[in-house]
C-alpha cells in the first residue's frame, strides 16, 4: 500500500488519498499520509471510535455505505430495507460523519464484466449490479431513493431541484428463433487455433495482437485412446464442458473435480469447453485469477498433452462474422452447446426492456451484436436489462449461445425480475 501511494504521488497525483477498510481490515492499520475510512452496512459504534481515536483530528469518512449487495448464481436477490437504510445515514449525519452510498445506482455487468467473491467458496456474479441501490438497474426511482431524498432536502434545509423524468419500458412480443449453429461449425470464424504440447490458460494464448484473451470461452481439444477416470485437479478455471466426439459425457465446477470417461474404439476427441465465469474483484485471491485450464488434467493419472486450443471470447467481431455461416432452420433435437438466432421488431422508438428466458438452460445473449450478459437457471436472476438504445426501430437481431437446453423463444417484460429475495 506505500508502494501505491509513493507511485501515485511520484507521477504528480497531488489529490487526497484515502484507504477503505470494512470490519476486518480496519485493525490491520493504515498508510502514513493518507486518510483512513470506513466500509459499513449498518452502524458498528466501536469501528467508528476506533477511527475517531488512531486519527482524532481527522474527518469520519464512510467510504462504502453499503445499500444493498450484490447477488451470485445459485443464491438469492439481496434486499436491505429501505427504513434501515435511512435510519444509518440519519444517525451518521447527526454525529457530523461524511458519506458514500455504495451503490447509488449499480447498473448492469453487460457482456462478461461480472466480478466474483472468493469466500466462503468461489461464487460468480450475476448480469445485474441492481444492488437493491436508491436508482434501480434501469434508472427507475424505488422508496430508497425517495426517503433519502426527503431526508437530505430536510438535512440541508433546501427544497431540491426536480426529478428527471424515467425512460418508458415496454413489453414487446416475444422473439422466435428459428435458426441453428452449432458450437462445433463456429468454429472457423474464432481466432486461428493454437497447438500446444501442454494445456495454455487463456490470458496467456497467442491472440488479440498477443495480448491474449480476456473473456469468454477457451476450448480444448486432446485425443484419447481409452476411457476412464478424468480429474481436474481443480485446474478448470472456472467451469468446463467435457464432449467425446462432441457428446457431453459431464461438467467440471468448483465443487466437481472428477468425470467418467466412456470407454470406446479406436482414438477420439475429447474436448473440453472452458468458462471464465468472472475474476474474484477483491481480496487476496486476486493474484489468482488466470482463466481457462491453468494446469494438468489427468487421464487415469496420465496428463493430457497436445491441445487444439480456440479462442472464444464471443467480440461484437466474431458475432457479427457469423452472418457468413451455414445457419440452418432449428431441427427437432438440435445439438449443445450451440447459437440460436431470430428477430425481435420495435415498432416505433424503441424503449428499454427486459428479457426473460424461461426453458432455457445457460448461456449468453447478443442483441444486433451486442453482448447484454448471461442467463442461467440456477437464478437468482430471472430477466436481462435490455436498453432502448441497444435496439433499432423495426428488426433487430437476436442470437443466444446455449449450453444444454432451449425454448427457441425470447420474452421481453416492462419490468425487472431478480429474483426470490432474502433480507439482509
């Protein structure tokens, strides 16, 4: 932390520094010169002494007033009640501290921006960043907002200027997708493949001007004579989908670090199709956050060697090179993972909305190229905010990529859906 601030300072930042500690990290000390501060929820008495006494002639900063939190797959939609939320930033007013609202307005993790927590156990964000904020997700006014409104205009004993009016949401008719491209015959249209002795996670593949790839999915491609016990050593970062000649045999997670292996004649393929499901964003775990397969499988003890690699970081680039290929009307059972594309048309200007994908299984949805976030049944998380501005007046493009199951169509509601809520 003085590395940061002498490198700060030495490149002419002459501005306040601060550092920013919850509960935990408060008692782990501060950095001579810059202002310490506080990240809370509700009102903890003893931080607030405890800062007021190792800096008594200091300004009490909350950095983070925390409104609410954010939310990962497989959990619930956090709420923090708007009452108590308004009664902490009352009773920090009165005794003179200053404030931060983490979040005011969250926003959305559109495309794979979506961080992680790392403790207890690795869990990935969802699309939205509502954050149950004072602003919702859309920009929408909620009581939050309305309370702490009333209560900073009687604060400052001011009247406050007038609301900016909210952009109109819509439902429109639901999209069709009609047409199918499998996984497997995109694949001409990724980055040149990579070969490699040993398996090469995806910050470190030769692509993007040898900047290697960021986001996305990475596949793995290794021949296999014999089946068997396959273990990751929780060496897939983060979740991989495991095909034998392009059949799924399983996934590897987190929590699962081991597959079966079919027997069968005669060498195949074994592929395995990697999600960087988000980097942990804070914390000590952040100096591990390589993506993809960052080191050995094994085959009934044997480590897998000579990868086809493929770059798959889904780029508005990619996405829209797709236009050149052999999309085919949707069959009976069409085959996973694979891309799904229709039309949704906007007649007249177009409003924002938000996008429900119920009989679907995982995956992510581009809108005229777009990348709006993931979806997953696993919730919390039912519906992705789609912006008017995202959309076209007439038709507009739709194409998901799903993992393993599809309804072949789109809905699109007025209003959000995060899912069943807990109080915290």
């Amino acid at each position: 932390m003085s590395f940061i601030k002498e490198a700060l300072q030495e490149r002419g930042i002459s501005e306040a520094l601060l550092t920013s500690d919850n509960h935990e990290g408060l008692k782990h000390g501060g950095v001579k010169g810059a202002l310490r501060t506080l990240n809370l929820q509700k009102m903890k008495h003893d931080d607030i002494k405890y800062l007021e006494a190792v800096q008594p002639n200091s300004p009490v900063l909350v950095m983070e007033l925390w409104t609410g939190r954010c939310d990962g797959w497989g959990g619930l939609h956090h709420s923090f009640a708007a009452e108590d939320l308004v009664s902490v930033v009352r009773e920090m007013l009165r005794r003179g501290m200053s404030i931060n609202l983490y979040m005011f307005y969250g926003g959305t993790n559109f495309g794979f921006m979506n961080g992680a927590l790392a403790n207890p156990s690795y869990k990935a964000l969802v699309t939205s960043y509502d954050y149950d904020a004072p602003l919702s997700e859309a920009g929408d006014y909620t009581p939050k907002y309305h309370l702490l409104r009333d209560l900073f205009s009687n604060f400052n004993k001011e009247i406050l200027p007038e609301m900016p009016g909210l952009r109109w949401k819509e439902q429109y008719e639901a999209a069709i997708l009609f047409q199918h491209l499998s996984l497997w015959d995109a694949l001409p249209f990724t980055h040149e493949p990579f070969r490699a002795q040993f398996p090469v996670n995806m910050e470190s593949l030769p692509v993007n001007n040898g900047n290697g790839q960021a986001y996305g999915y990475t596949l793995y491609e290794t021949s296999i004579t014999r089946g068997g016990s396959l273990k990751s050593g929780g060496n897939v970062q983060d979740r991989a989908l495991v095909f034998v000649n392009q059949s799924f045999i399983g996934s590897f997670h987190h929590r699962n670090l081991e597959l079966a292996v079919p027997d069968g004649k005669g060498k195949r393929t074994l592929s395995l199709l990697v999600e960087n499901c988000g980097r942990v964003h804070s914390g000590k775990e952040m100096d591990n956050q390589r993506k993809g397969i960052v080191g050995d499988i094994l085959l009934n003890r044997t480590p897998l060697r000579d990868f086809t690699i493929y770059s798959l970081d889904m780029t508005p680039a990619f996405i829209n090179s797709l236009y050149r290929a052999n999309w085919k009307t949707v069959p009976s059972k069409p085959s996973f993972p694979g891309f799904f594309q229709g039309r949704l048309f906007v007649n007249g200007y177009p409003s924002d909305t938000f996008m429900k994908l119920p009989g679907w299984s995982k995956g992510v949805v581009f809108v005229n190229g777009q990348n709006i976030g993931r979806y997953w049944d696993a919730g919390p998380q039912q519906a992705l905010f789609l912006p008017g501005p995202f959309l076209n007046s007439g038709m507009n493009q739709v194409i998901v990529f799903e993992e393993a199951e599809a309804d072949l169509k789109t809905q699109f509601e007025d209003s959000p859906d995060l899912g069943m809520t807990v109080d915290i």
